[in-house]
C-alpha cells in the first residue's frame, strides 16, 4: 500500500440517525464488512520520510496503539456520530473516561460543582483522589437548577448524571449546560445510563459526554470500556494531557468487541424501555412496593430531552419484605453489579450501603436501605415478572 492509501480518513459528523450509523464502517482490506482487530502496538513506516509526517502531522498515520489504532478509531468515529461531537476517545474504562474528563481540565485551586447520587467511583474520585491537588467539589440536587445556580459561580466544571445512579434524579439539560456556559465552567455528563439512543446531551449545550461503554454500549457484559466524546479542542486536550501520561487507552479488542455490540444498540434500547417501563409500572402497583424510581415510569420520557427510558431502574420495597431473602429467591435476576447487557440483574442498596472502603455517595446521600436496583434484560418480560412476583411473596413477612 502507498502512504496515502493508508492515511487515517478525516472523520466526517454525518446526521444520520442512529441504526444508520451502527449498521456501517469505513473501508476495510478485502472489502472486509467488519473492522480488522488491529492487534499490533506499532506501526512501521516505508521510508524516513513517512515516518517524519507521521511525528510532524503532516501525515495522519498511526504511530503507537496507546495513540491512534484503526479499530479503537472505528469505535470513536461510531460514538462521535451517535453522540454528534466533533470527536471522541476510547478509554480502557468508564473511570479512565471520567478521571481524563476530569482531569484533562481541571487544575490546583479549581473547584467542581457534582451532582449529587453521582456513580461511586466518581463520588471517590472527587473526595480521595482531586483534595490531594487542591480540586474541591460541592455536591448540590441536580434536580433543582436554583442549588445549581448558587454554587456555579466560580466553579471550573460542573458535573452532570442523569438520571443519577439509584435514585434516578433527572436534570434540565439545557438550563444546567447553559448556567455552567454563562459561569464560565465547562458542563461534564456521565450518559450511561440513556445512551446516545435515547439523550444527546451535546445538543443540549453540555462540552462532554463521558460513557461507562461497559454498559449499553458493549451490551454483552464482556468487557470493560470508556469513551469521552465532545468538541474536538476539548478531546484534544484528553489527547495531549491524559493519554500520553495516564496512558488508559481502550485496547483494539475491546474495541471491536464494542463495535460488534453497537450494531444492535437501537434495538436493544428500545427492548429495555418497552420491558423496564412495564415491569416498573408493575412494580409500581405491587403491595410489596412502596416506591418506584424509574424515568420512563416518572414522566421525565417527555421527548425534549430524554427520549426514551433503558432499563436500570430501582424500587424501595416495604418493611416487611426481606431484601437478603427477596434476592435469594430469584432466578432470573442473577445478583451482581453492573447493568447494561442481555441478562437481568439484581443489586441490593444493603450492601452497597455497608460497603468498605469509602467515601460512600449512597449513604452520604441517603439511599434508603430497602432499596433494590434492577437491571431488566432482554429476557421475555412475563417471565421476568412471574420471577420477581414469586420471589415477593416467597420473601414478605406476614
Ligand atoms: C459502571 C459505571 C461507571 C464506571 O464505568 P466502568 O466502565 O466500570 O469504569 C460510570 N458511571 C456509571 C453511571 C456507571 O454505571
């Protein structure tokens, strides 16, 4: 191949809508349908001077994997369409995408305005790691954009999840987004949970999307991933500040497994809405339910910003169900963290609540303790209903 055969292509936004942009890749060797697992940590170059437009720039050409690597690119260019950013990075997890968000703009004396019920890990990254360089972080309800409005300014990043984890509290996108522009911090939101499918929130204002892709993205439980997507100054400044000295990239296999998982995200989703929505509407009306917290069940599902509901939702039982026991007596929910792939799931707040190690957002926030999170999967929906209502009455004290 010559040089110019082998340049990466600009990568090009198009609006398309979704299944669209899943369904297709570049071009490949052979015409291969499916993206080459480029499972090489170098490149080699023909002569002296290919290498030196490649180091110039002259040249868009890989040069090391923990840079650009065509299958991680082929990953990046799907989330940048999905998403509409400019651009996007693959990260080895959904905490490298946060920390490289994070950190890639924050320095010594800055603070952060987090919404409260923000995913845990984050929660530890923002109270053990950033006091030790001097960051501060004030939780508010990001429910209530007047608490928003009063510690913004000055901040230097606010940080958004919605809905959050747990208690599914929902923001109003472009009024945050547009309070943190007006203060001059930059908008942050953790998209899991709604994926490009159902929110795009850099539509709405907020600077960048980040994603745990080991959720809905991947949708298969097989791997561990993260993606930062936004405008193309601000990725690169993950590309020249994170990668070259934190160095989590995503790696050319998970990529391609996340590739392979994209191509059903739409439909996926919209699985999840259609069974989660009605297994919460259930919920809702069960005797051993006191309250259900779920988005698609809540009305936050309005279509101006949140399109649709995924299928991570949580329900606080009453007292006289025993948790320990509820979660023995299921079949189908396996018990276990995480959210996002083909099985149903089911994680107690008990246990989260004592767990070690902390700082703990769920009981510095109050999850309350009969708190159950659920992940409804892609197994038939009665099915999964006769287990939970079995489980119910097998574990309600009478
Ligand atoms: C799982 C999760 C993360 C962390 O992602 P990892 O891929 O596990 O590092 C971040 N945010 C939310 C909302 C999550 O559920």
């Amino acid at each position: 191949m010559h040089a110019e055969d082998d340049q990466i292509p600009p990568f090009e936004p198009q609006e398309r809508s979704a299944s669209t942009i899943v369904a297709h890749d570049g071009d490949f060797p052979f015409g291969a349908v499916v993206p080459p697992i480029y499972q090489t940590s170098l490149f080699t170059y023909a002569n002296y001077a290919e290498l030196a437009g490649s180091f110039s720039g002259e040249l868009r050409r890989p040069i090391y994997s923990r840079g650009d690597n065509p299958t991680v690119m082929e990953f990046e260019a799907k989330i940048a369409a999905l998403e509409g950013a400019e651009a996007a990075r693959g990260l080895a997890s959904g905490m490298a995408a946060i920390s490289a968000a994070v950190l890639s703009n924050v320095r010594a004396g800055d603070r952060i305005v987090c919404v409260r019920h923000v995913y845990p890990d984050a929660y530890r990254l923002f109270l053990k790691l950033l006091p030790r360089f001097d960051v501060s972080v004030d939780f508010v309800d990001g429910a209530d954009p007047a608490s928003v409005e009063r510690a913004l300014p000055g901040a230097r990043m606010l940080y958004l999840e919605s809905p959050t984890s747990w208690m599914m509290e929902t923001h109003d996108l472009p009024l945050l987004a547009s309070m943190a522009r007006e203060c001059g911090a930059i908008s942050v939101i953790d998209n899991s949970w709604a994926t490009p499918v159902f929110q795009q929130p850099l539509k709405h204002g907020v600077d960048l999307v980040v994603h745990s892709a080991s959720k809905y993205l991947s949708g298969h439980s097989d791997t561990v991933a993260g993606v930062v997507a936004g405008r193309g100054e601000l990725i690169d400044r993950v590309n020249d500040l994170i990668l070259p000295s934190l160095g989590a990239k995503l790696a050319p296999f998970e990529a391609w497994l996340l590739v392979r998982g994209l191509r059903t995200l739409p439909i996926r989703m919209a699985q999840h809405d259609l069974c989660g929505t009605e297994i919460a509407r259930r919920l809702a009306e069960h005797p051993a339910v006191s309250q259900v917290y779920h988005p698609g069940f809540s009305g936050d599902v309005d279509g101006t910003v949140l399109h649709g509901a995924s299928g991570l939702l949580s329900f606080e039982a009453g007292p006289t169900v025993d948790i320990p026991a509820f979660c023995d007596a299921l079949n189908l929910f396996k018990i276990g963290v995480s959210w996002g792939g083909h099985e149903s799931l089911v994680l107690p707040a008990s246990v989260v609540l004592s767990q070690a190690g902390g700082p703990n957002s769920a009981v510095d926030f109050g999850v309350p303790k009969q708190m159950v999170r659920l992940h409804v999967g892609l197994e038939d929906m009665e099915d999964l209903w006769a287990d939970l209502d079995r489980a119910f009455s097998l574990a309600t004290k009478t």
